[in-house]
RNA sequence: GCGGAUAUGGCGGAAUUGGCAGACGCGCUAGAUUCAGGUUCUAGUGAGGGUUCCUUCAUGCAGGUUCAAGUCCUGUUAUCCGCACCA
C-alpha cells in the first residue's frame, strides 16, 4: 500500500470532477432541484482569508450531500469586485482598478479550486463585468420608473484638508484616515431608495422563512417598528410642534421639550428666539460632529435652550422651555421629543444637567429624582389627571384615544429603518444610468443603451468638492436628453458596493442571458434559494437590501416569490491562535496556500469543519488542524486491515448504523464538529476491532466524501463500486439496528449516582425499580432508612428520595 | 446608551427534551517500537481527600425552583459583534 499522498490526489480528482463535469447544475432537469448559496467574496488583494472556507466547505457538504441524495444541486461562485479597497489600491499605485480584480480574481479562483469546492464554474458571475451590471442598472431604472429613487440633501463626510468626500470607513476617530486631518459633514444631494416603503412586509414576510431566530430579532430590531402617537404642542409663537412618544402615558410628566439643531421650526421662529446667536453656533458645532460622534458623546448631553420661546403642554396647559440638542434626531419620527425625565434615562441626564424638574407620573419604581423609572409592565399613573390609577398598559391607549378625540394628536407606526443612501462619490462602482436635462430634470437611459460603461479615465481620484472622480470624464458626462434631445449632463456618482450583491443570487440561475437578467424559465425552476450561509456581519445590511430588492422585483412581475432565500444560518469568524482578529499588523494571519501545502485541502476542509461549534467564534491551532491530518492518515491506513468478509460484521453493525444516522443528522443541524467526531469514533472502532470488510470500509468512505471529497474518491477507485463517489448514493440506516439491546441506567440516592445498573432496553418503570432495588450497593445504603419517594425515567435512571 | 451573542478541564469543544458533566480532538504523563528524532502503537489524564474501592468539590459570580439544573427563573460580572442616543 503506498502511503497517503494528497499532493497527487487533490490535483488528480479535481482535474477528473472537472473533466466529467459532475457538478455542473442542469437547468429544468426532472430531479428536484436544490440551491445553496454561500455569500460571494470580494476578491481582495490579500488573497483568501481562513475564514472563507468555513462557510463554503459548510454548504459544499450539504450540496454534496444533496447530490448523493439525488437532487439536482445548484452551488455557484462568483465576485463581488466593486469596492473601495480596489479603488484605493488603483489610486497609490496607478493601476486601472480592473486590472487588480482581474488578478485578484485570478489568484482566489485558484485558491478556490484548491480546495475542492463543487462549484458549477461554469455559472461564474463578476459584478464589475458590463454584462452583469446592465442588469444592475436595469433594475435600477425599473426602481427609478417606480418612484422608488428619488434625490435628497444627504451629509456626506468632508475632510477639510484633502478636500475630498470619505466613506465612513474612512474616518477614523473622527478624522481622516488617510491624512489625519478634520472631518466635517457636507451636505450634498444624493441619490436615496425607498427601502422604508416595504418596511411592514420586511418585517411580516420573515414569518414565511426559515432564517436562524437571531437573525429574524437583528432585522426586526433593525428595521425598528415602533407604535406611539404624534402629539401637537402649540408654541409662544403661535407655531406647532408636533413631537413622536411612544410613552403617551407620561405626557403629565413632560417638563420640558427637545427639538434637533436641524429642525425647520428653529429657522422659522428666528426672530423672536432671543438668542439666536448662541443657536446658531451650536447648530454649527453639531454640523461638525458625525452621526458617530454624537453617539460616543451620548452619555453628556449638551444643548441650547431657546429663549423667549415656550410650548404649551396639551394635556394640562403647562408652559414648557424648549431646547434644542444633538441627542434629538432629525432622522427620526418628527425629529422634536417631549421630556419626560421621570422616565426616560436620556431625558432624566438632561434634565439633571440643565436643572430641569421631574415630575413622576408612574409609581413603582425608587426615587425619580435619583434614577428614572422606565418599566412599563409594573407600576401604576399618578399625578396624571384622568390617567391616575390606571396600568402603563391602560393609559397609553387611553391618552391617545382622548388627543384624537380634542384632535390635539392622533396614533403613528415609526420605523428606525431609514431610506437608503445609494450614490456613491467614487469610481469604481456601476455608472447611475440618468441624465440631467435643464428641461426634463432626471431622465432615465433608453434600456437598449445598457449597459451604461464607466469610461476610461486617467486618474481615479475623488473629484474636487465631494464630487465623484467621474466628474473630470467631460466627453462622456455630456449627452443628449432621451426625452427631449436637448443637451444633458450624466449623473457623475456610482451605486454603492451593495447593488451588485442584492440580486446576484438571480444571475447564477441563468449566467449567461442577454435579454433578461435570467429567464423566466430558470428563476421558476431554481427559486428560492434553499439554503443561504453567511457571516452574522452581513444580516442586517445585505440581506435587507437584497430582500428589498427581491420583493420590489416580484411586485414587478419578475421574479416569482416574495422572498430570495427560505433558509438563513450564519457561521462564527475564525481567529488567529491567539484568540484576536486576524490581521496584519497582529502577525497571526494563517494562510490557506501553506497549509493546503502541507497538509492537503482533505486536512484542511476537515480541520475547518471540526475546530468548533459551527455558529461560534474559535482560534486556529495549527496543533488541531496535525490532529485532523492524523485522522485522515488513518482513515487511509486502514486499507492494511480490510478483509474478505463482507456485509456488516455483528459487532460492528450497530456502531455504523448509528454513525451513518448521527453524521446526516449532524450535517443538517450544521454540527460538522461531532458528525467528523462521530467518524473519528467509527475509525476507532474499526483499528479496535483489527479487521474489517470491504462494506464497512466503503460505508465510512461514503459518509467522509462531503468532508473530505479527494482522499474517498481515491479510496473509492480501489475499493468502491466504480463510477465517481461523489455522486454516490447517500447510504441508510435501519432504526431498529441503531438501538442497543441493552442499556446502562444510573441509580441514585437523593439526586446523587451510587450505582450503575445494566438493563434491557425498553424495560418499562415498574420493572426498572425493580431491578434497581435488588443493587446490593442500593440495598445497603437504604437500609433503616425511610424511602420516601422513588423517581424513574425508563432508559435513564432511578432516583432513590430517602430521610 | 441600545440591539444581538458568549462564558464548561491545561486548550478547542460535547452534552438533541431538565436525567451519568467533560464525547471527539489537541496537549501532557508512562510504557513499547523505530539507530537519534518531530513517526507509530498501548495505557492514563477535571481538582482535592483517603488509595484495587470509595468520597467531596466542580459548567463566569450570587440567589431561587426541582427528586434532579451546564440546561429553567431572578439578579450580577466579564468578553465579543453590530449600531443610526430611535423618544
């Protein structure tokens, strides 16, 4: 026997899978079909990180699983190429950003295949490639033509000393990331989505899909449904002032009000807030801070009170100071709040810092004036008018029953979510496809000019004053208008990185379409997607956006289910070896080459699948991943100890059928850690026992091949039945085999183990006490004592209760 | 501050429904084998106490429910991830 080479293997059974084309996905076959997916990379310059694999050799097993079980698999690969890192990349070193993604394109296909991975990479997709982003831009235009696109003053990131706008990545504490120098907000008009149209179904539609539960509370809570009511508070200047609560209950307890610098009132009122001075400096210090900034400074509140001016409290007649403060947003319900520092703990450090009064209106809690009280299930109204005496749960209903009534307010659904800001000032993104026309305003491209290429420039810097690099591309921004034929500039920014990601999942159906962005014919055969797998990082950004997307294109008519994917699991990051993040500057980056160099991807697939609970963070140990080789060292070995029996030997039989249940089970549950412990268990056993037949070598051949596809298929050849194992029949197991005779059950004196006892399996409770209480040991250490309670739980154990 | 998660031997982790805590692997110890080894095989391995056997303690911390708690409840601490102070 020659001894275990993956160096030959790997390179020989890719070459042949690939040369057989088995894992090419058929479109409208007759088998059922079944579509994984795993999140496509952006093909950094770095090259594949470890944590890549995690998932794709995850739902690599499952989609190969799927084949052995008869199913016409659907497990594609493409590159998700737009992006800043390219960009920047292009800028320092002066090279066209498509010639570094076609080499780091290159350099991670290769690592994929390394790896074995069963992608159809004949279905390979690249968002930078025109003729995936004609579609890009199609639905774009078909979300523009729908009144979903729309044009809005949006800030934007400015550092003042390179004069160029930054994404938020860019900025660093506060300042420029590349220069250091200051960071303010512009504001600048740009380009929004109306995703917060569809926030209600976003949220109900969850139900339809089996996504991870964590992940359906982070898109819940991320889209942030909140039901309260809009209350009108009239002010000194005759003006009003509507504020969103969703505590209407506490409005007895307001004792001042809050509106964000950036509310429209303030301008208005100007001329008799007496200090207008001192509120337009904050309103200028505010400007200055990013979102970001204000949320690190939230614990002390700042803020101006707006003098001369007073709002009138409907529920009493109160008059109350107005201020105005950052920690009001003006993104968020009416971007004004009535106080309420009894409870609300935002309010209660304002009010402590401004000296404001407290006033409580629900009772239940400690002292107000030490710490606000904000639970709304206990405690009862007081000084509260016609509230007093009524549950937190009573008085809300109530008191906006009574403002709809005096027509002072009336109920209002909020979200958190917010629209979608979708221009980006940079290059290396898909071209909006409009065009400003001095007669027409925006006009959407004919369609028959998609794709609408970016254009050849010389440099890729931002542009001056916040504007996109495509700005100095004068031959090609000026153009015609499509409606009138007037002269008309292009729109100069590019759509954000997750435009190309929020439908690619389509384009894999049918890759290679020119007149659809897939056939009607294919999105009917392939939709859903069965089984999405991606990283915690990604649920709420990607998936909303792509589910937006995807419902817009059903309300279309083009796609024919409301949602992309049926099922949503996530995976844990892995860490370098000494529990940090990997990275560069720490030093304890692990690269895949050099372990597939010493190891093999066999090694490599397996450790990657046994290193910890699938779900969780875990550290490499390059000493783990020898343990995994070790096992596969063995596994090969035990060719030394095959002999001419056949079938399943009888004591060994029970061990298989078990293992055979326990690795599917395990493989569905995204176990993979105990399903290749479960192996490891089944090869013990095997080497225990010193000989085995050929079947129970090709049953754990056979149940290995997910994980380790190279080094079985090798085995295969020699041992197995012909043809390739990886699309193999997926073995059964007989229940009643998977059952032992006999069992062990543990006897017990109050809760604590003094015996062990073996029983027949399926002896009932009566006979189980029985045969506990002739245990000598049982006998003995109950004897003169009063037994006062015996518990039994068949197949498990008995508890003794003695005094 | 808000939202989501996690905490079990020297290490990664297991325990599917409340029912033997520590499967499997790493590491370590001893022995065998190879001319030396980082190879392979065998046995042992949570901690403490008496030593074939038994016993006490042990799942971040403090309580509670239960015949029985890693698992359920209340409180608390630490760490990680995300964030748009969400009224």
């Amino acid at each position: 026997m020659e001894s275990y080479n993956f160096k030959s293997i790997e390179k020989k059974w890719q070459d042949k899978w690939e040369e057989a084309k088995i894992f090419h996905a058929e479109n409208g076959s007759d088998k059922p079909k079944y579509y994984t997916l795993i999140e496509f990379p952006y093909p950094s310059g770095a090259g594949l990180h470890v944590g890549h694999p995690r998932s794709y050799t995850a739902l690599d097993i499952i989609a190969r699983k799927r084949r052995m079980e008869g199913y016409n698999v659907l497990y594609p690969i493409g590159w998700d190429a737009f992006g800043l890192p390219t960009e920047n990349f292009a800028i320092k070193n002066k090279v066209h950003p498509k010639i570094i993604t076609a080499q780091n394109i290159a350099n991670f296909t290769r690592q994929l295949k390394m790896l074995g991975f069963s992608f159809d990479w004949d279905r390979e997709v690249n968002t930078t490639d025109p003729n995936y982003y004609k579609w890009t831009q199609w639905i774009f235009l078909q979300l523009f033509k729908h009144g979903l696109a729309y044009k809005q003053e949006m800030p934007i990131n400015w550092c003042t000393s390179c004069k160029v706008g930054l994404s938020n990545e860019e900025v660093v504490n506060g300042v420029c990331e590349r220069c250091g120098g200051e960071v303010v907000q512009r504001r600048k008009s740009q380009w929004m989505l109306k995703i917060t149209e569809y926030a209600q179904r976003l949220i109900d539609d969850l139900d339809e899909v089996d996504y991870l539960e964590k992940i359906k509370t982070q898109q819940k809570n991320w889209i942030g449904r909140s039901e309260g009511a809009e209350v009108k508070f009239k002010l000194s200047t005759g003006d009003e002032m509507v504020v969103y609560t969703t505590r209407a209950d506490t409005l007895f307890g307001a004792t001042y009000t809050v509106m964000s610098p950036e509310h429209p009132l303030i301008e208005k009122m100007k001329d008799s807030i007496t200090n207008y001075d001192e509120v337009e400096a904050y309103k200028a210090e505010a400007a200055k801070k990013s979102e970001f900034e204000r949320t690190e400074l939230a614990k002390d509140k700042t803020g101006v009170k707006l003098e001369s001016i007073y709002a009138i409290n409907p529920a009493n007649g109160e008059k109350l100071p107005v201020f105005i403060s950052d920690y009001v947003l003006v993104t968020y319900g009416t971007g004004a709040i009535m106080a309420v520092p009894a409870h609300d703990s935002r309010d209660w450090d304002f009010a402590k810092k401004f000296d404001l009064p407290i006033i409580e209106v629900v009772a239940g809690g400690e002292d107000v004036q030490k710490e606000a009280y904000t639970d709304v299930y206990k405690g009862k109204m007081v000084n509260s008018g016609f509230l007093t005496g009524m549950t937190v749960k009573e008085a809300i209903p109530a008191m906006i029953d009574w403002l709809e009534k005096e027509g002072l307010g009336k109920r209002k659904v909020n979200f958190k979510l917010r629209d979608w800001v979708f221009s980006r000032q940079r290059y290396w993104g898909e071209p909006i496809p409009l065009v400003h026309c001095d007669k027409c305003g925006w006009v959407a491209i004919p369609e028959s000019e998609l794709p609408l290429v970016l254009p050849e420039i010389d440099t890729f810097e931002p542009g001056e004053n916040g504007e996109s690099p495509l700005a100095k591309a004068t031959d090609w921004i000026n153009t015609t208008c499509p409606h009138c034929g007037g002269p008309a500039q292009r729109e100069t920014d590019t759509m954000p990185q997750w435009a190309g990601s929020s439908w690619y999942f389509l384009r894999y159906m049918d890759p290679h379409n020119n007149d659809a962005l897939a056939s009607k014919e294919a999105l009917e055969y392939w939709s859903p997607i069965d089984w999405y797998n991606g990283g915690m990082e990604h649920t709420t950004l990607h998936l909303l956006y792509s589910r937006f997307w995807h419902k817009f294109l059903y309300d279309i008519g083009v796609v024919p289910t409301k949602e992309p994917y049926m099922k949503r699991t996530s995976h844990g990051m892995i860490l370098g070896e000494n529990n940090e993040k990997m990275s560069k500057s720490r030093g304890n980056v692990v690269n895949p080459d050099e372990v597939v160099n010493e190891f093999g991807a066999d090694a490599f697939r397996t450790y990657e699948m046994f290193i910890g609970a699938f779900d969780q963070s875990t550290p490499w140990s390059q000493q783990g991943l020898k343990g995994c080789y070790k096992f596969l060292e063995r596994v090969w070995n035990l060719q030394n100890i095959i002999t001419d029996g056949e079938g399943y030997t009888s004591d060994l039989e029970s061990s298989i059928h078990k293992t055979i249940k326990k690795v599917g089970e395990d493989f569905e549950r995204m176990k993979f850690n105990t399903a290749v412990a479960a192996m490891m268990s089944l090869v013990n056993d095997y080497s225990k026992k010193g000989a085995i037949t050929k079947d129970e070598y090709k049953v754990l051949l056979i149940l290995l091949n997910p994980v380790a596809p190279h080094m079985t298929e090798e085995l295969w050849e020699k041992y197995g039945d012909g043809g390739f194992l990886s699309i193999h029949a997926w073995p059964e197991y007989d229940e009643a085999k998977t059952v032992d005779e006999e069992i062990e059950i543990v006897l017990q004196i109050n809760g604590k183990i003094r015996d062990k006892l073996t029983i027949p399996a399926g002896l009932d409770k009566d006979g189980t006490v029985e045969a506990a209480m002739e245990s000598e040991r049982i006998k003995s250490l109950t004897e003169g004592k009063t037994i006062i309670k015996v518990i039994a739980v068949p197949g498990k154990l008995v508890n003794i209760v003695v005094k």
